[in-house]
C-alpha cells in the first residue's frame, strides 16, 4: 500500500508543479499561484510526516510501469495544462481510496481534488483568454471577403482557398446582401476551410450567425451591437473585433474591451462607398498609441502597402487585392514577403 501511496503523493506534487508554473510565469496570477503552492506543500508535508516509510516502500528500479511508453503528445500549453490537471486529480483519488484502506486521514486528499476541480476551471478561463490573444498576435495578414466578382459558391471557396494556401491568417466573411441560411451554409463551408490551414475565421456584423456556425468570433461596425453584448452572446474565448476611424473610437473600443481593432480605411475603397479614407495620419497614429492588435484596412493592395507598413502598421486587412486577384495564393505571398521584411527590419 505505501509504494501506491508514494508514487500517488509524488505523482500529484509534481502535476501542481507543472501547473503551478503555468499560473505564476504565463499567466502572472498571483492568487492562482498562492493556492496552487499551498496545495503542493501540503501535500509535500505528508511526504514528510511519513518519509522514512514511505522511502523504505519505494522501488524505481523492479516498476514494470518505468518501461510502458505514454501514447499521448503534448504539443501545447494546453496540452499540458489538460494533462497534468487529470494526473492530479487521478492520484488524489487514489490516495483516497487506498489511504482510507491503510487508515489514514483522508480529508485533505479529497478536499484537495474538490478545490482541484475548481481551480481547473478558473484556470481555463483565464488560460484560454490569454492564449486567444495569442493567436491574435501571430497572425499578420487579414483577409475580407466579397463574393460580388464570382459567378458561383464554388468560385468563390477556391479563391478562399488559394488565399489561404498562400498564407492568410484570418478570414472574415462578410456578407452584406445574403440571408441568414444562405449567410449560415457560406459560413460553415469557410470555416472548413479555415480549420484546414489553422486560420482563424471571423463573421462580420452577424453574431447570431457567428454563434450558429461557432465561428472563432465576430467584427463588428461603429453602429453594430455593443462588444459586452456580442460577449455575452458569443461568450469569454469569442475573438471580438471592431472597425475604428478615428482615435476616439479606437480608444473607446479598447476601454470596451475588444481584442482586436481595424484601422482605417487607409485609402478610398468600393467596399465603404461613402466613406472617407483616414489616410495614413491615423495609421501612424495607431502605431504609437494602440497597444492591442489592430490591422490596417482600405484600398490596401501590393502597390500601396509599402506606404502603410513604413508609417508603422505590422498588419494589415485586405479585400480586392487578394480575393480578388488572379492568383490569390500568389497575392497572399508576396502580401507576406513584405510583412517580414517590415518585422525583419524591426527587428534589427
């Protein structure tokens, strides 16, 4: 029974430590950290207490378990944090079961796999905020979409599709004339598609559609619903991005709480008819003082790019210039190749 007891104690003590430096050193909380820690040591003290026993029991060498391989990967933070949570609440649960049978108090076993399950859960919602933005931070090139050039659904989900193959990020599907079933069957189809090259997919306006399709989130205008309600709606891990054309705005939306920001538009665009361009000014401006991801949009194209990414924009959206191109794969490309120049020479 000791030599359970042992490898359990030992087992569960070192899941909190995996965990426990996830909550101090990626998600700089504190409080998690503290109640992690002191799980941990009161678990390191019943090693303690009963160390010589507990020694004398163990026996690494004739373990038949040391040869067994573990099929699973861990490719990620999550897959880490998934995995060490179970480990400890699995070896918390056996030290109940074969604790009680050798005698022992078992109270602190299952009060502590109780606060485990709790602990999971605060956990995730603050993992799973901070590893959204994430992805928000890696991703450089922003497609947006306008079906109005093709003459069929298949046209347009091959130029989705170039596109992405030539390195698009995110996608966001914008659909201004479709009904909500036709909004919905284009949407779960670009999301397939998204899921194939790991980009993420964005619904424009729409949230009851961004909800349906359970798309990675939503872009909103300055007159759409408000982010606390499309956050309500789409919930905590719901990316939620919103047009900006002004500081004002851009500051307002950031103190709303949205991921992301579009900046613009830069120039004069078929796409806003009406809509007067921000020009440069406000791309330079936004490159001093937003301190969240924001893209750069409006009559972007490979001529013009240069011009916006040297007044500092690292992102940038784009509609005609890619979706429409005759090659989108090939437009994409050489969108990207200049991205990495201008973070290259930031770099240096």
């Amino acid at each position: 029974m000791n030599r359970i007891i042992d490898a359990n104690l030992n087992r569960s003590i070192e899941a909190l430590r995996a965990i426990e430096e996830i909550a101090r050193f990626y998600l700089d909380n504190k409080s998690l950290s503290e109640k992690l820690k002191i799980l941990r040591h009161q678990l390191a003290n019943i090693i303690d207490e009963n160390y010589k026993s507990l020694l004398q029991s163990r026996n690494t060498e004739g373990d038949i378990g040391t040869d067994i391989n573990n099929p699973t990967h861990k490719t990620d933070l999550w897959d880490i944090y998934k995995a060490n949570f179970k480990r400890l609440q699995q070896s918390l649960r056996v030290l109940s079961e074969f604790g009680q049978a050798e005698g022992l108090d078992i109270r602190l076993f299952e009060q502590a796999r109780y606060d485990s399950y709790t602990l999971e859960k605060d956990m995730f919602e603050e993992l799973s905020q901070k590893l959204k933005k994430r992805r928000l931070q890696n991703r450089k090139l922003y497609l947006v979409t306008d079906r109005s050039k093709f003459n069929s659904h298949d046209e347009f989900f091959d130029a989705i599709a170039s596109a992405l193959k030539g390195g698009v990020q995110i996608i966001q599907l914008r659909e201004k004339c479709a009904n909500a079933k036709e909004f919905i069957e284009l949407g779960k189809k670009v999301k397939d598609l998204c899921s194939l090259y790991d980009a993420l997919f964005i619904i424009n306006d729409r949230v009851d559609v961004a909800h349906i399709i359970g798309a990675d989130g939503v872009h909103l205008g300055q007159d759409d619903i408000d982010i606390d309600s499309a956050r309500h709606l789409l919930g905590k891990d719901a990316i939620i991005g919103l047009s900006t054309h002004v500081p004002e705005q851009a500051q307002a939306a950031i103190e709303a709480g949205a991921d992301y920001i579009g900046v613009g538009p830069v120039f004069e665009t078929p796409t806003k008819p009406g809509r007067k361009s921000v020009g440069l000014e406000y791309v330079k401006w936004a490159s001093e003082n937003v301190d969240i991801p924001w893209f750069a949009i409006g009559g972007i194209n490979l001529d013009n790019v240069d011009a916006v990414l040297n007044v500092g924009a690292s992102r940038i959206a784009v509609v005609r210039a890619i979706i429409n191109a005759n090659n989108p794969d090939k437009a994409a490309s050489e969108f990207l190749e200049k991205l990495a120049l201008k973070d290259h020479s930031i770099s240096e």
